[in-house]
C-alpha cells in the first residue's frame, strides 16, 4: 500500500513517555483541505508537549481506493478508470480552474471511479458523500453493526491494514476519531469495531461537530458505551489535555497544526487553510439554526490574534487560500483583516448586514484578499425573512450584492425553502429576487428546510412526521401553510431551476466540491 502522508516523521517530543495519541479524519468529506478539528487538537497537544499524530483517513481512503485496479463496465467508466492519474493531477493544477469543462470531466469522472468502485459493496460512494444501502447513520443499531462487521465497509483494506502498522510501530495510548458529517459515521464506527477488536487496550475517544449534535439532544442516552470509551461534545482540547492527566488553560488559544498532514495530496490547486476564528454564532437569533437549537455558546478570537494567526501560518505554509470556517465571520474580524489583510486570498461566510452596504468596505475586503463571500440570504422575501429572525432586510442584500460585485468580490448565495414561514407566494419573490440580481450573484446553493428536532421552534408545529432513525437531528412536520416538502421540491425542479437567470448561475457551480472549490474559479486576474 502507498502512503500518502509522512506519518513516520511526524509528531512531537513526548512529555510522559506513556504512549502517543493518534487523531483520525474518517472518511468521507470533500477531501479539497487539510481537516481542522484534528489540527486544532493537534496544536493544543505540541504545546503540551504530547506527542500526537495525525491521521486524515478520509483522503489516504479514497486515494487508495482509486489506486485499486476497476472492471468497467461501460465506456464512460473506462475512461474514468483510465484517466484516474491525469485527473488528479488536473484537479491540482491552477490551470484546470480556468476552463469550467475541464473542471468538470476531470471530476466528475474520478467520481465516476469512486462510485463504480463501490458497486458491489451495498455501499454508494461518492466524492463527498458513503451511503450504504442498508445501514443508515441516523440509527444507532446500524453503526454498532457497521462496527461489528467492519470487514464490510469499502475501505476496510485501507484501514485495517494502515492502523495496524501504525499500532505496531509506535505506543498509542488513545485515539480520536473527529467525526463531523453524516458521511463519516458508518466508516468511523467500521473503524471504531476494527481498533476495539483488534487493540483492546488502546482508549478510543470521538468528538467533532456531529458527535456535539447527538450529544446535545435533550435525553441523550450513550448507546456506545461498550464500543467508545470517551465521547466529548463541543471543543476537545481541555477533555484530552485531561485525559492525558495534564492541566488545560481553558483560555488559552493554540494554532492549528497541519504540518504533519499531507498537504500536497489535497484536490485543490495548493493548500487551502482552513481557519476557525470563532465557535458558535454571534447573531445567534434565526428561528430554526441548528447552533442556536444546540444552545451552541458564541466563543470568539480576539480579531488581533486571528490576523495574527493568518499572517504566520500564510508565511510558514504558503497557502493559496484561506478558508475561514466561522458560521459567519464578525464584521469586527473584517474590519481587522481589511486593516491587516493576511497576504493571501481569503473567503468565508458572513451574514448580510448593513457594513457591505458601504462600497469602500467593500473595497477594503477586496484589498484584504476576500474573493468571495458566502451569504445565507435564505428568502427574497421580508417577511419570511422577520419570521425566521434573519435580522436581515431584502433592501440591504440587493445594496450588498451591487456593492460586493462592483468590488470584485464573489458571492455564493444560500437559499432556503419550505420554512414554517414561507409560501408559494414567498418563494416566488426570492425567485424575482435572486433573477433581478442574476448579475450580481456567480453561485447559488438551494436548500430544502428541515426542521431540527429538538429546537425552541418546534414545539409550535405538528412534528414527528416520519421516523428516519434515533439519532436523527431532524423532524419532518406539517407545514402550518400547506408548503409541503414535496410542493417545494416541484416549484424548485419545474419552474425555479428551470429559470434561464438562475439556471444559467447553477450551470457555474463546481460539481461535488460546490463552494470549497469555487473560489478558485473567481481569482483568475
Ligand atoms: S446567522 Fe447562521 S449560524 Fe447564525 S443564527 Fe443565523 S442561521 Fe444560525
């Protein structure tokens, strides 16, 4: 098996000579960028001189998967298979993002790959998404099958045979797993039952932003006591520090360490830096936001120390691009990165708000290296838009969209339908307005509302609609106007997409990798 990453030289000087800690990044996500959250931890731990080793499985996975000889079965397949080295190589070559066709065969072709690959194993695979056929991540029962049955996953060859090497070369005393997304639960719980079975004394711990929503659901029963011996909800680093018997300053804040991680390996053309200057939102009052219904606290960098941060890790790393995860980036930090722009091109989320109304802001942001801005605009409409608590007026987004288009600055609009508030009538005016701006707006990404199960808003509605599995974070409910779910999904399908403004802005959308990738379309000049 090839590796990918240089895991022999990696990690830190050991501080109580009692074994390593090992940090995994389970497949699968978008592997455009390095995984922050194991990163994060990672930081924390080198300051403590924990020697700690990262591991993003999720890319190493799927590297390996496409290295594995295919039998096709058709010509499109064939090619994929044959053109698997070209098209990786195009997905990392600036050149390739010049030319959106290209773009688009060399992706959706190693997806093809992926996908075929799978074709026998119960299992859908894709880019970014694993679907099994049989086993759903929202049902407990299911993941403790996947963990008793690990043999069954697509990338059981990959894991067992990486850990196991890994476990055999050095003293690991825990392992992560940083599991964030729906798509990485049955292959890290196929992982989980690999290590308990094989590696009984090492303690397993799991955390990340998925964990965090289980186990803020109101009557949350651990039903992987016997599988995982450490679960922790929200930031790890204090629970680890502990774990390992060492005093955490709960205040104290440590850069992300990716050097360990295989930078190079990544599907993007050079390393995007993902950065996470805040936990939580500041605005924190839209009805329905799954941060708010996990009563999520808002915990902020001081914007010095994130500018700070950015212009070290842009000098050490060269990145070219930052990615700023924040659920929306404090108009405080742009000031900041506006004043002291970190040198390298930058993207995020913001809310609308009244700053991008000023041009020279605008201005300021394009200077400080910001080439597009994702805004969940959510509706055109002003009053769904104050039922829902977006604190947002249609008014300042249309000043907003002009002004950050004649800045220069991109902007990935996110629509939402089929909210309690909305109507056919609503959502035909967010249809009227995001034509009207069809200039101003160069991606799109439409949604579908789903209502968080256990959120302060539910409890108004008719809910528990439809069962999908004990560990779902979502309910279905009576919509209070008759805008029923499959109403929604006709108007998006029939006459929405179908809008030649509108379909023409969809046409622009990176296939699989959507707004990770989409930048790189907009620094061309
Ligand atoms: S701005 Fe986004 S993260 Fe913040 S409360 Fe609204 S929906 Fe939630």
């Amino acid at each position: 098996m090839t590796r990918t990453s240089n895991f022999n030289q990696t990690g830190c000087c050991t501080a109580n000579g009692e074994g390593t800690v090992l940090l995994i990044h389970p497949p699968v996500a978008k592997p455009s960028e390095p995984p922050p959250g194991i990163a994060s931890l990672h930081g924390s731990l080198n300051r403590h001189l924990v020697r700690c080793d990262l591991l993003d499985a999720n890319l190493e996975g799927l590297l390996y998967l496409l290295k594995q000889p295919g039998k096709p079965s058709d010509r499109w397949t064939e090619r994929a298979f044959r053109n698997i080295s070209r098209n990786l190589s195009a997905v990392r070559k600036p050149l390739t993002y010049r030319n959106l066709d290209r773009y688009k065969r060399a992706v959706v072709d190693l997806n093809r790959a992926l996908e075929m690959s799978s074709q026998s194993t119960g299992a859908r695979l894709s880019l970014a998404n694993y679907q099994h056929l049989k086993l759903s991540p929202l049902e407990s029962s299911n993941l403790l099958r996947a963990a008793e049955n690990p043999a069954e996953n697509q990338f059981y060859p990959y894991f067992s045979e990486r850990l196991t090497a890994i476990l055999r070369e050095r003293k690991v005393r825990i392992i992560g797993f940083s599991l964030n997304f729906l798509s990485q639960a049955l292959c890290t719980f196929a992982m989980l039952g690999f290590l308990r079975r094989n590696f009984p004394n090492v303690t397993l711990a799991a955390g990340g932003g998925l964990i965090t929503s289980w186990m803020r659901r109101p009557g949350w029963a651990n039903p992987f006591a016997g599988l995982i011996d450490h679960q922790v909800a929200g930031p790890g680093e204090t629970f680890l520090l502990s774990l390992l018997g060492l005093n955490a300053d709960g205040d104290a804040h440590f850069k992300p360490k990716y050097d360990s991680l295989p930078v190079a390996d990544y599907f993007a053309p050079g390393l995007i830096l993902p950065y996470s200057a805040s936990n939580g939102c500041y605005w924190n009052k839209c009805s329905f936001c799954p941060e708010r219904a996990e009563k999520n606290p808002y915990i902020p960098l001081p914007a010095d120390r994130v500018v700070a941060d950015l212009r070290h890790m842009a000098s050490s790393m060269k990145p070219v691009l930052i990615h700023l995860l924040d659920n929306a980036v404090s108009p405080a930090l742009m000031k900041a990165l506006c004043e002291n722009p970190p040198g390298i091109p930058w993207y995020g989320f913001a809310r609308i708000t009244r700053h991008f109304e000023d041009q020279e802001f605008c201005m300021a942001l394009k200077r400080s290296g910001c080439v597009m801005m994702k805004l969940g605009l959510e509706s055109g409409d002003q009053e769904v838009l104050d039922q829902e608590r977006k604190g947002v007026s249609v008014e300042t987004a249309s000043k907003a969209l002009h002004a950050l288009k004649r800045a220069g600055i991109a902007t990935y609009v996110y629509l939402l339908f089929g909210t309690p508030a909305e109507t056919l009538k609503a959502a035909r005016k967010t249809l009227d307005f995001t034509v009207k701006h069809g200039d101003q707006i160069d991606f799109l990404n439409l949604a579908v509302f789903n209502l968080p199960i256990h959120g302060p808003d539910a409890a108004g509605l008719q809910t528990g609609l439809m069962y999908e599995g004990d560990l779902s974070l979502y309910t279905g409910f009576i919509h209070p106007k008759g805008w029923h779910r499959v109403l929604v999904r006709q108007f998006l399908d029939r006459e929405f997409k179908r809008h030649p403004v509108i379909a023409s802005i969809l046409r622009e959308d990176p296939p699989l990798f959507t707004s990770n990738h989409a930048p790189f379309f907009c620094m061309q000049d």
